[in-house]
C-alpha cells in the first residue's frame, strides 16, 4: 500500500510542477512588458501577476487557503511585515494572505540563479545577499526607499528555512533595524500549514489541503531607536512562538506545545 501512495504523490508533484510551469510561461510575456515599465510601475503589475498566479496553482493543486486575524487588519496602513519560514512556498503564499496592499518582497539571491524563473524572481523582488556586506546594505537602501514610497514590505526574520524542531529558528537584525529607521509597525504573521503542504526537504513533497495564515497584532515602534534593535526583535520573536506553541504547529517538538 505505501509504494501505491509514493507512487501517487509522484505523479501529484509532476502534475503540480507541470500546472507550475505552464502558467509561468502564460505570464512571462507580461512580465517582460511589466519589467521595462520600472521597479515600481512594473512591479506592481508583475505582483498582480503572481497573485493570479498562486490563485490559479492552488486551485489547481487542491490547496485551499484561510487567513485568520487575531486582531482587526487595516489595509490602508502600511506595515513590515514579518513571518516564520519553514516551506518552498511560503513565498506563493504571500501572495494569499496579503491582498488590497501594495508590498514588496526581501528575497534570498541564490533564487534569482534559477533559469527563466530568476528573470521573473529579479523584478519582483528586492534581493540581498547575506554573505556579502556591501549587497546587503544595498538591499536596506532599496527597501528605505520603497517605503518612502508608501510600499509596505515582506521580510522572513529567520532568513532560511527552520530545519530544527523549535517553533522558529535565530531571528536577523534586518528588520527590526528597519522598522525602527523608518518607524514602520511590524505585522506579524504565522504561516501554519506550509510544512505539510510542501516540506523543505524536498520539492518533491507537495500535497493537497488546508492552509492558514494568521494575523497578529501589530507591534508599534514610535518612539524607539536603533539601541532597541534587540528588544524589537526579542519581542516579536516572543510573540510569535508563542502563537505557534498555542496553534500546535506541525513540525514542533512535542516538548514545546501546550497540553
């Protein structure tokens, strides 16, 4: 029985990557247009692009999606936000859960390797590379200046994956620093379902069913400096454990969750 199920999950993920690949080549001829029009005029296009295409993956794959809010979200205000980063696609969901708002996302620079996907990966969005100092003083320009622009932004704290068995992995500096400079509030959000829908072990692991994403509260920043970087982070970091604990996220240890 369980060579049946392998053997079924392997044709779901050629399917899955074949819905995938198609409908990146339907919108790339858009995208190519869309990129000639600027970082930001273009973006916003190519954005609107990625939500169609999530919208569509999904519905294809069987992933049915849900936000929930712990709080009351309000659209017209612009936010870092923040989530855990467990999955291959936390970066599709992102086009789920944040919806009527213009952002950005920070993004790992190997991804923008990947051949005809790395085009469509450089224009939409701002890249940095963590190994090297210059590059990622670049990318906190470019994110500064989005934001003066009124664009909120998208940054995974963790910087990759969370391989271990704890609720999150060490969070970077980046963007709390940042929501201080530009006393931008931090949106957390809990990104529930993405290791069961596609573990990061393998590209090969999708499958279908529920996926939530929840809304925290938001974490304001008037008033502090860059000499409150580390309580910044310890408290977002704390907040969102605890969330994770309480939601029985998957890929917990058991010692961790609540009984």
């Amino acid at each position: 029985m369980r060579i049946f199920v392998k053997i079924g999950l392997l044709l779901y993920n050629i399917y899955a990557a074949a819905i995938f690949l198609a409908l990146m080549f339907l919108i790339m001829p858009v995208v190519i247009f869309a990129a000639a029009l600027g970082k930001m005029q273009g973006g916003n296009i190519i954005y609107a692009l990625c939500r169609f295409w999530t919208d569509t993956c999904f519905l294809f794959w069987g992933i049915w999606h849900k936000n929930l809010f712990e709080q009351p979200h309000d659209k017209k205000k612009q936010y870092i936000f923040v989530s855990n980063h467990i999955s291959f696609i936390d970066i599709p969901v992102i086009f789920k859960v944040i919806r009527g708002q213009r952002i950005r996302i920070l993004g790992k620079y190997e991804m923008s390797k990947i051949p005809i996907f790395g085009f469509l990966y450089r224009n939409a969005v701002v890249m940095v590379n963590r190994s090297d100092a210059e590059h990622r003083r670049q990318s906190v320009e470019q994110l500064k200046s989005i934001i003066k622009k009124g664009v909120s932004v998208f940054i995974c704290p963790e910087g990759t994956f969370n391989m271990t068995n704890r609720p999150l992995k060490e969070f970077y500096n980046g963007a709390f620093r940042l929501a201080i400079e530009t006393q931008t509030p931090i949106k957390p959000l809990l990104f529930l379902d993405t290791y069961d829908r596609m573990n990061y072990k393998s590209i090969l692991s999708l499958t279908p069913g529920k996926n939530r994403a929840v809304y925290l509260e938001e974490v304001p920043v008037e008033g502090l400096t860059t000499d409150d970087v580390e309580m910044l982070k310890q408290k977002v970091y704390d907040i969102m454990e605890e969330r994770l604990i309480y939601y029985k996220a998957a890929w917990i240890k058991d010692a961790y969750l609540i009984s």
